[in-house]
C-alpha cells in the first residue's frame, strides 16, 4: 500500500528539456540532426528543451529513441515509500476543495492528507468550516474522530433517538458513529478548522481521489446521497441513500446494478428512495457488488448507543497512559514514550485515537518496530523525527507543528523527538490514530490498571505480536 515517488513530484521539477538538451549535446547532435530523427520539428525541439513546451507520450518515446534511450530515463524515480507526509506550509498554501453539495454555496474547504497513500483504511481531512454556512447533512459508513484546531464548532446528529447538540472548542475532540446523519458549523465570525479521521470497515482499495466530491455529493464514495432533502434517521432512508450514493461514486446506472445481482430496476429504485428495504439475501447482492462489508449495510440502532463521545480539552492533560504491548522475543525493549487514549470509554472498532507524548531517550535506545495496521500522525508541538524503509534501504524525515505523516506499520519504523530544554523529560506531543483490524488489545493493555508516565518504562507487557511503532505528539 505505497506511495509512489512519482506521485509527488510535479513536471516542472523534472528538467525533461535540460536532460535531452544534454544527451543531445553528449552524443554531438545538432537539433536539425535530433529533429530529423526523433520525427519532431527544429522549433519544438527547441522549446520542449527550453523548457516552453511540454511534449506528449508518443513524442517522449520518440525523443527517447532518436538518443537511443529508454523513455524512462527522463521520468522520476516511482520507488513506493510506505508513508505520506503533509507539511503545515504545504497544506496551506494549496488550492483546498470547496465542498458545497446540494446547497452550493461554499461551505467548508477540505484538504486531503493522505490523498497519495493507496489502499488506506483512514481518510484524514483538514476541514475550514466557514462562517454564516450550515453545511448540509452528511453521513457514510464507520467512524469519524474530529479535533478542533481554530474556533467554536457546533456538532450537530440526528438519530432514532432524537437530535444532539454539542459545542467543541479550540482542543476538543469528539468520536463519532458517522452513519447518522451530521454536520460540523462555525458558530464565530472567522473559519474555524478542525482535522478529522474517518474509517471505514473496509478500505478504499483505490489510490488518490475518491474521497474528492462527487456530483452525487458522496465524501470519499461514503457521503451524502444525492437527495434533495437530507436523510431521515429511518433505517430505509439511511440505506437507501448510500446504496445510491455507491452506485454513483462508481458511475453505475441502475440498469447496471440490476445486471449485476440479478435485482429488478424497479426494485432498486423503490431501495433507493427510501421506499422499502431488501430482503438480507438480496442485500447481500448489494454487498457484493460494491464490494462492502454486509454489516457495513446492515446497522441496528439498539446496538450502537452511545452514538458519540465528546472529549474536552481541560480533560486530555490528565488523561492515564496505557501501555504499549511488546513481543517476547523483546521483554527488555524500552518504552520511552506514554500513550493517552483519547476515547477509552467509548466502544470502538479498528480505528483509536490516541495523545502521544514522546520522551527524551538517546537514539542508540530506540530500534525501528513494525505492527499490524496503518498510522496517522498530527504533530501539536515539537520535532518528531520519522525513521523507516523504503525499497532502497533506510528514510527518515523531520516534521513540526502542524505536519502530517500517514504511514503504513507494517514497515518498521520509529518516531523519537529532541528538545533543547535540559528541564523538559519530553521533546513533543502528537494525535495517533491507530487503524487495526486485530483489535485495540493487540496495540495496547488495555485491560491493565493505567501507568503513570513516571513508570511507563519500566512496564513490560509481553505479546507473540511485533512491538508497536513509537508514537509522538509535538
């Protein structure tokens, strides 16, 4: 589940005209002479060089060949590195998506975080609600964690049991059983952001931009449907909507959907609309053909109370540590860093925020570790320095406040900090969020009577599972 090189660099950065100019030059050329052979004119040869011309595949291919080069000596490196970094600088400097479904005014701007990691089980957002909006209710699959970065947000959800209304502030984080219908809103003058997580039972499979809006206002193929009106909290109108929310993330008709599980049109479209449900075999179909978990479909609302937890910011300070599991092969392996759940009273699955605290250890301490799952780091404050493998041996990458990593854990990795204060016994403090199918007991004790940070080091809790990656929080 890479992220391929390529993929991060842009065409500008690839000096194509620099490098044929000087192939050229090598093999003695002239342009008449590259010309006559590559089949291009003298004039676009000249531009494509001078960097004024951007040439097509077919006349990449034969440049290449007129130089009796490969194509893909001109091309950058596609070495698949296991994580995705976003700096603050980068992130806000970017053109955001304006997301602004049904409504069209624009509500809320998004940047993606992870939008390069293919196969991710985590769909991390930077989020600006924008002020005077109400953003139209949305909901998909899974779980959703915001955390509030700048201003007041109100958070909004209908269920069965009636509406809630909760105000977050700048530090205040919420979990959340995203199908329910909900909204995020400014309640100040200025945008207000936050950074939110959302997970899905199952992956999204696909690399890149499938979370970007969709004309049938979907958020990652997971979203609102393209309904006029917002759904209702039944459970007919809630599934009805995503059914119809997949098919066109996918760009199916219905005709489509009712050729591959051998359902009636007529019967979809009474689906879709709310009208009625499916019988279970027939939403195993559904199930299939989209390629979804069945019980990612199939929601009963007596089971899933309470539908959100909100944590405060004056609470996560003194929130207990837990400790990290480590493998027996291991017993003595140190533990320098404590680990906050920010949601250890709120039943979840496969995805578990986390506050991080990384402490001053010297770096002949710490050993790269790999563990089932993926990762998604948010630094608060301090350096947090990232080390792990890509195909050609070891990487590492320094990242500060408001820098981003998504990182797969099953490539050993570490993360260690450094400070200049000679008083502090940490160096910077991070949001973790664990996505891993194996459950939360394979990353942590949760069982175990909470550690303080004082003896976290000492603890030694042994597991057949690989030590978990070190966490970090600036």
């Amino acid at each position: 589940m890479p992220v391929f090189e390529s993929h991060l660099s842009d065409y500008s950065e690839w000096g194509i005209g620099r490098r044929i100019c000087e192939e050229r030059q090598r093999r003695e050329l002239t342009l008449q002479d590259l010309a006559a052979r590559s089949g291009l004119s003298i004039a676009r040869l000249s531009q494509t060089e001078n960097g004024l011309y951007i040439p097509d595949v077919a006349q990449a291919h034969g440049i290449s060949r007129a130089l009796g080069m490969n194509v893909n000596a001109f091309l950058p490196s596609d070495r698949a590195l296991p994580y995705q970094l976003k700096r603050y600088r980068e992130v806000r400097e970017s053109t955001p998506v304006q997301w602004s479904p049904v409504t069209g005014h624009r509500t809320c701007d998004l940047w993606p975080l992870a939008d390069l990691f293919s196969g991710r089980h985590l769909e991390p957002i930077l989020v600006r609600l924008n002020p005077g909006q109400t953003p139209h209710l949305r909901h998909h699959p899974g779980l959703e964690f915001a955390f509030v970065l700048k201003g007041r947000v109100e958070f909004e959800l209908k269920t069965a049991d009636g509406d809630f209304r909760e105000e977050l502030g700048r530090g205040d984080c919420i979990y959340v059983r995203a199908h329910h219908p909900h909204r995020f809103q400014c309640l100040d003058g200025e945008p207000a952001e936050c950074m939110h997580v959302l997970s899905s039972p199952s992956a999204n499979g696909l690399s890149g931009f499938e979370w970007l809006p969709h004309s049938s206002g979907r958020l990652n193929g997971n979203g609102t449907s393209k309904q006029r009106t917002p759904p209702t909290t039944e459970p007919a109108s809630l599934l009805g909507a995503e059914l119809g929310a997949l098919r066109r993330a996918r760009g199916w008709t219905i005709a489509d959907v009712a050729q591959i599980t051998n359902v009636k049109e007529r019967q979809i479209e009474q689906v879709e609309n709310g009208e009625r449900t499916p019988p279970l075999d027939v939403l195993l179909r559904f199930a299939r053909a989209f390629g979804k978990p069945l019980r990612e479909l199939l929601h009963d609302p007596g089971e899933e109370r309470p539908y959100y937890c909100v944590r405060r910011s004056t609470e996560i300070p003194g929130l207990p540590a837990r400790p990290r599991r480590v493998p027996t092969d291991r017993p003595d392996a140190p533990m320098p860093n404590t680990y906050h759940p920010l949601f250890a009273d709120f039943p979840t699955r496969q995805m578990y925020p986390y506050l991080v605290r990384i402490q001053n250890v010297d770096m002949h301490m710490l050993v790269p570790h790999s563990h089932h799952g993926h990762e998604f780091l948010y630094i608060l404050s301090g350096e947090v320095e990232l080390v792990t493998y890509a195909e050609d041996g070891k990487v590492s990458a320094v990242l500060g406040p408001g820098d981003s990593c998504y990182l797969d854990a099953t490539v050993p990795h570490l993360l260690r900090g450094e400070t200049r204060n000679p008083y502090s016994s940490s160096s910077a403090e991070l949001i973790d969020v664990y996505w891993c199918s194996l459950g939360e007991q394979y990353l942590f004790d949760t069982a175990s009577i909470a550690i303080e940070p004082g003896d976290l080091a000492q603890a030694q809790i042994q597991t057949e599972a690989e030590l978990l990656p070190l966490a970090k929080r600036p």
